[in-house]
C-alpha cells in the first residue's frame, strides 16, 4: 500500500505532535542530553503549539500516512530564518521528516513536493530551508530542487546549539 498525504487539521494536533516528537527523537535524539531533548520536544512540539500552527492561515502541515498511522509530515509558512535576505512573502519548509522504516520509497520528496506546490500556489516566490550541517544526503537531497547554502545560523535545542545551513531557492531558478 502506497502512503497517502493529506493536509492536517486542528484536530490533527495531538498526532502531529506525536508524529514530530518521533521523528525528530528518532533523527536526532542520540545528539542530546536526556534534558536539553525534553525540553525541546516539550516547548516545540506542545500540542497546543501544533493547533496553532494547524490554526494559521499562513502555515499549512501534511501528514503521511500508511498502515493506519501517521509516518511522516511537512510544514510550511512564511519564512523566519535569521538571513538578511529574507523578504516578505519568502516561504519556508520548516520542517520535513519521515520515519526510517518509510525512507527511501520516494515518500519524503512527494511531501516535499506537495509543500513546495502550496507555497508557491500564488506564483514562483524564493523559498528557503534552514538543515542541520552534518546531515548532507539532507543537503543533497535539496540541492537537487535548486536550493544552495546562502548562510549559518544556531539552532537551539535545550543548552546545545546545532550549526544549521540556511538553503535558498531564488523565484527565478523555478522550472
């Protein structure tokens, strides 16, 4: 059975949250400390962080689903990385993750896709997308739809702070 993607609701908050927390523990989560991991997972994916996000007409998140449960999920909005360049009505990938048992079937670039679809619905417009810099098959995988390293920023998580790559796509260089 092929993995569906649907975009979340409100409603999808506690599973989103779930689906987050999961993802991120399983890509990440030997980084850090016991600690500095909690406190991240409970400040950035509360489940009434995800119902606002779910809430916000400017954001938008997909979930992946196959075998009855969620495996994976997408979120977009405007963009929030710290880069001099960013400008009103830059979009962003926030965030992009699926379960290992369901890598390598071609199911994160369709969601990638579909974000990448919605975020630019009203017109080509440049998009960024900040990665963590020791995840290169992540690089890869985004400098193969256009995206190049444009600057470094910190990414907290508890006391640690991850060196992340900020990637840009400028308008013009949409097929």
């Amino acid at each position: 059975m092929i993995p569906t993607i649907r975009r979340a609701t409100v409603a999808d908050a506690a599973v989103l949250s779930a689906t987050a927390t999961a993802t991120f523990v399983e890509s990440f989560g030997r980084l850090y400390e016991r600690e500095d991991l909690q406190a991240f997972i409970e400040d950035a994916y509360a489940v009434d962080k995800q119902a606002t996000i779910l809430a916000h007409p400017d954001y938008a998140v997909w979930l992946l689903e196959a075998e009855g449960r969620v495996v994976g999920h997408a979120a977009a909005g405007p963009c929030g990385l710290p880069h001099a360049d960013v400008k009103p009505g830059d979009g962003e990938l926030k965030r992009l993750y699926v379960l290992r048992d369901f890598q390598n079937g071609g199911h994160g670039a369709r969601l990638f896709e579909t974000a990448i679809d919605w975020l630019e619905e009203n017109g080509p417009r440049t998009l960024w997308i900040g990665v963590w810099s020791e995840n290169p098959g992540a690089q890869r995988f985004y400098a193969r739809y256009g995206f190049g390293k444009v600057g470094t920023y910190e990414f907290p998580v508890g006391r640690v702070r991850d060196l992340e790559f900020i990637l840009r796509r400028p308008a013009a260089a949409i097929d």
